[in-house]
C-alpha cells in the first residue's frame, strides 16, 4: 500500500466506529467511514475537540452538526500546494487526502520528462490533480460536469500561485468531451481520471462505473500523444479492485503504446499508532 504520510496541515487523530476524527490545519472534523469496523478509540480525549460532525441519516444523506462556528472555508497546504477547505453535503470537503501519493508520482514524472506535457485531467473535481501537474510545469485541460466544481479547482489554482500556468477549464460531459477531442486531433502526453461509481453528466448522461470504464479508457487511447507519459485510474469504487483496472490498462492502452500497466492501493495513517486506513485504488500506466 502507498501511504500519504508526508502531510503536516492534515492527519487523521484517530477511528472507531465507523468514524474518523481528522485534524484540517486547525479545526478538526468527524467524519464516516466505512471500513473502520473496529470500535475501541485509541485516543478517547481527543473526539471532545471536534469542532464539527457528519452525521448520516437512516433515510440517505446527511447534515453537519457544528459544536462551535467554523469558517465559510479555509486553507490548507500540502508542500507548496495549497487548497481550499469547505464541509459540504455528504460529508466531503473538496479534498482526498490521500492522493497526495498520486499527485507525488505525477509531479515526479512531469519532471523528469524534461519536454512539455499536456495533462488531461478527467473528473477532476475541485483540481487536486490540476493543481500538482500545473506546479510541475505541465499544461492541464480540466474537465468535469459540475460548474461548481470546476470554480472550485480554479480557487485553488489561484490559491496555489498558479493562474499564470496554461490550464483550460471545461464544464461537460466526459465522454462527449473526448469525443469531441478525437475529432479535432487534439492529442495529451498525460491522462487522470477519477470516475465516480455513479453519476450524472450535463445533460442527465448516466455514468456507472462497472458500465463504462474499460469503454472510456479505450476511447481515451484516441487522444494520447505518440509518446504518451502516463495513464492514471482513480477509483472509490466498492468491489472493484485495483488489479481490475491494471487489466483494463493492459488490454487497452498497453495494446498501443510500450510501457507497464500496474495497480495499488492508498492509505492514510493514524496518527501514533501502526493503523492505516485504506482509502482508493489507482491502476497506472506509464513509459
């Protein structure tokens, strides 16, 4: 497992029962989790700092239950990254934590190619991704369904000192978006995509990840450069594991290009304490 653990604005203090009490830079937030089935609290004391809760209610969703006031939204950094924080609906706050060991590997890569890299970043919800391949000097064409997403990835770019780096942002549907990139030749050097299990486009396009992820991989082929860097797969989704999405690569990607396709998993730490707590699954291809 690959473990986020190079974080100082960010840690988890501790999990048990279904919940996981995180430290956000200083407000510290509970959140649910489910694959903490364990229930003895390692560090009881520190839960009756939290400043907020998500609780989830039995009919779907949920609602924040604030112990004292918090910001709009605040800041946090990861190395000379910075993002904005916002408690949202369903429990989210904009931000994955633990992709921090994706956006290391892509940083390194973007570096040492030594040549201009054009990144697509598919799915790219509030820009964790866009943020790390515009601070390694790459070019990023950003794309997700959500207007309100995509303002979001642009606050943290701006947040990050990054406006002036050639990023273009595109509120649509991904797989009419790709479509349309094959029919103009565009090509990229760099693909991410991390597909949500289910959603909706623009115009109420379905997305099932089971349904459409070997479809779209296979349609993202179209747009790789001749020397393309990297291919990478985020995942969340429950029962898929990462092997599934290295076969993917190889039967699509590894058909065309020479490189390796391979998969892992991501982790977070505990804070003192030999527990990590699995958070996604990626499959990667690269040169």
């Amino acid at each position: 497992m690959d473990i986020a653990n190079d974080w100082k604005d960010y840690e988890i203090i501790d999990t048990a029962n279904g919940e996981k009490l995180e430290r956000w830079k200083d407000i510290t937030l509970v959140r649910p989790d489910p694959q903490i089935i364990w229930k003895e609290k390692q560090k009881p004391n520190e839960w009756r700092k939290q400043n907020a809760r998500y609780i989830r209610s039995k009919t779907g969703g949920g609602y924040w239950e604030y112990k004292n006031k918090l910001p709009s939204s605040w800041k946090i950094q990861y190395k000379n990254l910075t993002f904005n924080i916002k408690p949202m609906g369903f429990k989210h706050t904009g931000l994955f934590p633990e992709q921090a060991v994706n956006w290391d590997w892509m940083i390194d890569k973007i570096k040492s190619a030594k040549r201009e890299i054009k990144v697509l970043n598919l799915f790219a919800y509030t820009g964790g991704a866009t943020v790390a391949c515009l601070s390694a000097g790459a070019s990023v064409c950003h794309v997700d369904s959500s207007k309100g997403m995509v303002s979001w990835a642009k606050e943290n770019v701006e947040a990050s000192g990054l406006s002036d780096r050639h990023v273009r942002y595109i509120v649509d549907d991904v797989v009419k978006f790709v479509n349309r990139e094959i029919r103009r030749g565009n090509k990229y050097d760099a693909i991410i995509m991390d597909p949500p299990s289910y959603g909706r486009g623009t115009n109420g396009e379905v997305w099932q990840f089971e349904d459409g992820i070997y479809d779209l991989v296979e349609l993202c082929s179209n747009v790789l450069s001749e020397n393309p860097l990297f291919f990478l797969i985020n995942s969340y989704t429950t029962g898929i594991s990462g092997k599934v999405l290295e076969n993917i690569l190889n039967l699509t990607i590894g058909k065309k290009y020479k490189g390796r396709a391979y998969s892992g998993e991501i982790g977070l730490p505990v804070r003192e304490s030999d527990i990590v707590l699995p958070c996604g699954i990626y499959g990667r291809f690269e040169k």
